[in-house]
C-alpha cells in the first residue's frame, strides 16, 4: 500500500546527498507493504525570481522499485554536496489507484509545472477529486497527472495566492485548515513549499501518519499540546463554512466566494512554543524529524513517537513540531498528544537468516504464539486474564449476539473460532467478512458486541465496517497486531495479539495468534462457569502444548518442499477439503495458494462434496484433505472415500501414525501432532503455509511482493 516518509533536520548540518539516502531508506523499510512507484522532492539551489531568491526544488519519481529511484538519482547527477542546516524532504511509495503506474502519476506532486510551488505525498483516496479538479481547471491550472492527489498540491497553490490577493500571508497550518476543507475521502499527506523553506505540514484522517522526534538532549516534556483554534479564527472559519466549500458556489468570478482568507491575526501566529523543543536553556535544539505512514521505517533512528489522531495537523518548523486542530477544544477531548517510546526492535523487521519475510514469519510461528498467550494465561491454575478486556466482560456477556467482522485471513480465523466462541459463551455469533456487511447495512443495536479482527489495524473495510457499529452504539472489540493503529486506538477495548510485525504480504504468524487471542477471547468469557471448567482446563492444557506442536509441524518442510517440487508444481487447480473446525483451515490455505503461488485453489466444505464439486475429482485434480482426528472424523474420512473412489489420489493431513489413513488410495500423508479439536486447525494451517510458500519459491515468484497484493489494504 502507499507508504509516506518525511524528514526534517534542524540545527543538524546534512548534505543533500545524506538527506536523500535518509528519504531513500525510509521508503526502503515502507517496501514490504507492496507498491508500484516510487519519488521523493528535496529542495535544490536558490535562484533568482524576480526581486525574490527562492529555493528551486528536486523532484524525482519513477514506477518501479526504490532501487530504480535511487538509479535515476545517480543518472539525473543530482548535487549531493550542498549543505543544509534546516531543511524538509518528503518522499512516497505509491499503489497505483487513480491513474496507472507510470511517472506523472507518481508521488510527489506538484501545484504548478514552472516553480512547483507546493509539493505534496498523499496515501488514501479524496473521493471528491473530480470535482475539485473539474474547479481547478476553471481557475487555470493544469493538471499533470491522472491523479486524485495533485488537486491538494493544486488546492494549497489557489488558496495561497487567494490569501495574497487579500493581503494575507497565511502560516503554512492555516493554509493547510483550508485546503483540508475542501477534501472528502481519506488522507494521510505531507506538503512542503519553497514558500515556506524548511517546513513541513503533515495531516491525516483516515490513514495513519507519526512523527518520530529525535534530540541529543532529553526532552522537557514527553507530550506535545494541542493547539486548537482560537475563538476568533472559528467565527471566521464557520462564516467560510456558512459560504459552504469552494465547490458548492457559483464560480463565476475569479475571487472565488467560499474563500475567505487567514483572519490576519492569525498570519504566522507563533506565539505558543511546544514545550517539548527547548533545551533547558530555554534555546531552540538540535532536532530530527521523521514523519511517517510506518513506524518500522522510523525506529532505526528513534523510539520516540507521536501518533497523529484525525485531523490533527503537524507542522514543524523551527526545530519545534506544534500540533493544530482545524476546530476549537469540544467537552472531552484530549489537550496533548503524548509522545511514546516504541518497544519495537529494529531486528524484529528484518529478515534474518530467511530468504523470504513469509518463510521468517512461518517459523517465528512457535515464539509469536507463545507470546499472544505470554502473561495472559496462568497454565498452573488454568486462569486466562486479558488485561485489554477484563473491565468490559460483564457487559459482553450480557450482550444479545457477537458479530465478528474482518476480511481475508483475518476472517479465517473468526471462522475458525466460532464454534468454540458459540459452545463455551452459549452467545449466539455470527461471522462478516467487513465488506458485505457494510454491502448490506446489516442492522446493529446497542447491545450487540461487534469483534473487529486485523493485522494491520488498518484495513479500510474494517474500518468503515467499526465505524458504521460505533456510530450504533454496539460495544467494539479489536483483535490486532499493530499497537497504535486506527483500529487498535478506536475500539472500546481489546487485545494486542503481541505476534511482532508481520512484513510478509501472505499473513501466516498473525492467523496463528489472532486464533490463540480469539481462544482467550471465549475462555476468558466463560471463565465463571463451572460446567464449561472441565472443557476449560483441556483447552488450556492444550494451548500450553501450542507452541512446541507447531516447531514439531515445522520439520515437514523438507518433505513439503519435495512434494511441492516433484508433484504440485505443474498443476493449475487445487482443492482442500476440511469440516467442523478444519472448514476455515482448508478456506485459508486456498487463500494462501491462490495469493502467493497464483495456483487456482478452492477451499470446499467436505460435507459439499456431494452437492456439486464432485464433478471436479478425477486422478490429476490435486486434493489436500484435512482428517485430524475429532468428532467428525468418520464423516470426513467417507468423503475422502468418495474422493478415491473417483481415482482421485488426496494428500491428506492427519494425526501422527493414523494408520486409518495411511494406505495406497492416498497419495501421501503430512503427519501433524494430535491436540483438542477447537486447537487442531492452529497445527493443520502450517503445512498448507508452507505448501504454499514453496510452490510460489518453485515459480520464481517474489513471495514478499505477490503480484496486485498490498500488506494493508487502506483503500475500499
Ligand atoms: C498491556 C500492555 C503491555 C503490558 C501489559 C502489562 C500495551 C499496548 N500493552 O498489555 O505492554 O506488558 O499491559 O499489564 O500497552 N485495545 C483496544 N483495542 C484493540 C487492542 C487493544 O482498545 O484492538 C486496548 C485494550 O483494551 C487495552 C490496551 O489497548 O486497554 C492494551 O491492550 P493489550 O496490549 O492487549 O493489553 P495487555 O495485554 O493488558
Ligand atoms: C492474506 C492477507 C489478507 C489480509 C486482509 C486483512 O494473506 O494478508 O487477506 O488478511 O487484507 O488484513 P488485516 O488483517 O490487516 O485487516
């Protein structure tokens, strides 16, 4: 997905050659999430515009990956040496939504072809482009790109010349609060300008952006307050409300009637000083910005952060970050953004000794599932305690139904931990993949507990799909990786599934721990039921046994990888048949199949068989059936029977020495410990992992960048 990196240096002497290689880095460790293009702008010499000296800018952007940027940088023979003691470069990775990957769609963008004035990256999409840009070209400006994102850059260009016709020279924020009132959609966006030389603004709604500060000096406070509008420029701001946006009046003059300029006490108005910035002196320090979609592309420099909530804007400038709000302070809200040390380490997100991200993350499966239950289970005592959930359990327990909401992987493993959610809370749940919820407004009330599951945090569907339940009052519950994410910092409450970062685009170790954290998520609500305490303490055991299980699953692969070589590779179409728990097994490994290794896969219910796929199986369809032992086996094990009694010839994934199974009607067995069955699925999910990640390596693919795949998916 797009990736946003800006760094700023104050008071820290930096070539423009180190200022690049640090953009140029930065958009290295935002690579994982998947991306077409790539660009960044840096400011280059001053030249003379007329009685003005400005400072020319550097934009350069390609398609293609950062490795053909940093190319273009050495054949366009950019000046490395020139020195900067303040200066503010933005830089992008993009996937291509409006417009196709090709160079003029590429991030940065610029308002005006002759000086590029205001340039600007922007991850998200603004849903009313067309007709801001149908507005623009009214006013004369050109546009160069098929792009949703050149109207803002555009957009700061119009209004920074309206304000100078009325006299005004607006702060870089307050032209930002103008800009931003015109845009719907989502947005996370930095924007610099030779206007205002060694700033940057940056601003989201709806997609993530931090800040990353770092000082030699310890600083004064760890918070930075929030600065919101004063009363005077409000009035103003609802009188250009009352006018409406640019886009609702008749624009037939050339001053355009829904503007009205920066109140000019508000002009450069840098009164306040961010207490955080001063040296004990009280003297502006040395000071290194890093703003970013990402933390991982920060943490090589600094664990201090700041997340950006909605419509905060960050300006920095001065050595000083302040952070503005576009309203005045309503009941309630917070007055700081506090200023936090990221646990994260930075070889957490490297590779290792792995030739893939995928593969890492597929053997970290023993640690991460250890660490999703890490604190959170007294194995002695049988007691599960979920810190994020303890407060609200009365309250879900009291709820009419649960609805899990998700998509992809996510939704897997709500599917694959229904059943034991629906027979320990004897709470009716249901299951929605994010989109056709939202698809059809399926009604929610406000006692309805809606359990949100994600990775990243940060997926669009879900989002939307969380929002329309906190809009109905329902109490929400995220299940995510990522601390600080959109979904993480807007559910009531929660648990952290602690798996580490997931670089892979294939999510593998956060289907593992998601599962395990949904297991806790029904073992914690029934944990003051004395009929269920038997079937508790089983679970328990069994998760205590998770971890090792799986190092044990593991040592298929030189098998798996054999199988995947000698037998698979050539095959165009696969099915995997599971039931009962292993029906979300089988969905997720077609899923993993199809999305890395671009083999057709279907995930089919075995008990389906009958009613259509049949008509499939002869003795080439490759079949993968899960027959672990549980309640259902017998039934599983007769539609195996109607599998080979078609000549087809299943690879099956049973319980270690299941001797039922291992005879000359199968093709071969893939042997996996046995454990109770609401568990099975955490073992059967690793060889189809597996399969999938060798039969991708065996066709050349690049299995941490799959083809039309993004790691979050922050576009509808
Ligand atoms: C927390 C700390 C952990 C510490 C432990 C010690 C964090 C992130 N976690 O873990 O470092 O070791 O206490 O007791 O500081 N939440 C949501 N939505 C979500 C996920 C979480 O609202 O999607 C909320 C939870 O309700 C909770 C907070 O975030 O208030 C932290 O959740 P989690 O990390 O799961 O809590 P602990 O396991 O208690
Ligand atoms: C599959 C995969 C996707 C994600 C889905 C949801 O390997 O990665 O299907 O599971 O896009 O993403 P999150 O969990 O981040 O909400």
């Amino acid at each position: 997905m797009c990736g946003i990196f800006g760094y700023v240096n104050f008071l820290v002497d930096k070539s423009r050659g180190e200022i690049i290689d640090n953009l140029i880095e930065g958009l290295q460790r935002l690579e994982y999430r998947g991306y077409d293009s790539a660009g960044l702008a840096v400011d280059g010499k001053l030249i003379k515009d007329g009685d003005e000296e400005i400072m020319n800018n550097i934009i350069i952007k390609t398609p293609g990956k950062v490795k053909v940027l940093k190319q273009k940088i050495i054949d366009d023979e950019i000046n490395r040496t020139d020195i900067f003691d303040n200066h503010a470069g933005i830089a992008h990775t993009r996937w291509a939504t409006h417009g196709q990957p090709k160079e003029e769609n590429c991030h940065p963008h610029r308002s005006d072809s002759t000086k590029g004035e205001f340039i600007v990256v922007h991850n998200g999409i603004i849903t009313n482009f067309a007709a801001l840009r149908k507005y623009l070209l009214t006013k004369g400006h050109i546009f160069e790109s098929e792009t949703d994102t050149e109207c803002i850059a555009k957009l700061f260009k119009h209004f920074y010349d309206l304000n100078l016709k009325a006299g005004v020279s607006p702060d870089l924020n307050e032209l930002t609060k103008q800009v931003l009132h015109e845009l719907e959609g989502s947005y996370g966006l930095l924007v610099k300008s030779y206007h205002y030389p060694g700033e940057v603004c940056g601003t989201r709604k709806g997609s993530p952006l931090l800040v990353g500060v770092k000082t030699d000096k310890k600083l004064k406070v760890d918070f930075v307050d929030v600065e919101f509008e004063t009363n005077a420029a409000q009035q103003q701001q609802q009188q250009a409300n009352g006018h409406s946006s640019l886009l609702q009046n008749n624009h037939s003059t050339s001053l355009d009637l829904g503007f009205i300029p920066v109140a000019p006490g508000e002009q450069n108005l840098r009164t306040s000083q961010s207490r955080a910035f001063l040296s004990e002196d009280d003297l502006p320090m040395p000071v290194e910005f890093f703003l970013s979609s990402d933390p991982a592309s920060v943490i090589q420099h600094t664990k201090k952060v700041l997340f950006l909530e909605d419509d905060d804007i960050a300006h920095i400038y001065d050595g000083e970050l302040h952070i503005h709000r576009a309203s005045t302070k309503s009941a309630g809200e917070s007055t700081v953004r506090p200023i936090q040390t990221l646990e994260m380490e930075l070889n957490e997100i490297m590779k290792g000794p792995y030739k893939h991200f995928m593969q890492k993350e597929i053997f970290e499966q023993p640690d991460s599932t250890f660490n999703t239950m890490r604190g959170r289970i007294d194995f002695e005592n049988c007691i599960v305690t979920l810190g994020g959930l303890k407060a609200f359990l009365p309250t879900i327990r009291r709820c009419r139904r649960i609805i899990m909401i998700a998509c992809g992987t996510s939704y897997h493993s709500c599917l694959a931990t229904r059943s034991i959610f629906e027979e320990l809370t004897e709470i009716p749940v249901s299951v929605e993949l994010a989109s056709d919820f939202l698809d059809r407004k399926s009604p929610v009330f406000r006692d309805d507990t809606c359990v949100f599951v994600s990775q990243s945090g940060e997926t669009a569907d879900s989002i939307l799909a969380l929002q329309y339940c906190l809009e109905r009052g329902a109490l929400t519950v995220g299940i995510v990786n990522s601390v600080g994410s959109s979904m993480s910092r807007q559910t009531h409450c929660g648990v952290h599934i602690n798996a580490g970062p997931e670089i892979g685009v294939a999510s593998t170790k956060a289907y593992t721990s998601q599962y395990i954290a949904l297991v806790m998520f029904a073992l914690s609500l029934s944990n003051d039921s004395i009929s269920k305490k038997k079937r508790h303490e089983e679970i328990i055991k069994g998760l205590q046994k998770i971890p090792e299980q799986i190092k044990k699953v593991l040592n298929l692969e030189t098998k798996i990888k054999k199988l995947c070589n000698d037998d698979l590779n050539d095959q165009k179409s696969l099915l995997l048949l599971g039931r009962g728990y292993q029906f979300a097994t089988a969905l997720e490994g077609a899923l993993k199949i199809k999305e890395i290794s671009y083999m057709h896969s279907e995930g089919v219910l075995a008990g389906e068989l009958k009613h259509g796929v049949l008509a499939l199986v002869d003795d080439k369809l490759p079949i993968i059936a899960f027959a672990t032992r549980d309640s259902l086996f017998p039934k599983t094990m007769s539609a195996i029977e109607q599998v080979t009694a078609r000549d087809g010839r299943p690879i099956v994934i049973c319980n270690e020495g299941d001797a039922i199974i291992s005879n000359d009607k199968v093709h071969t067995t893939l042997e996996v410990p046995q454990t109770v069955d609401c568990l099975q699925g955490l073992l059967n999910v690793i060889p189809v992992q597996l399969i999938s990640y060798w039969l991708a390596v065996n066709r050349g693919i690049d299995v941490d960048f799959p083809r039309n795949l993004a790691k979050s998916v922050t576009v509808e």
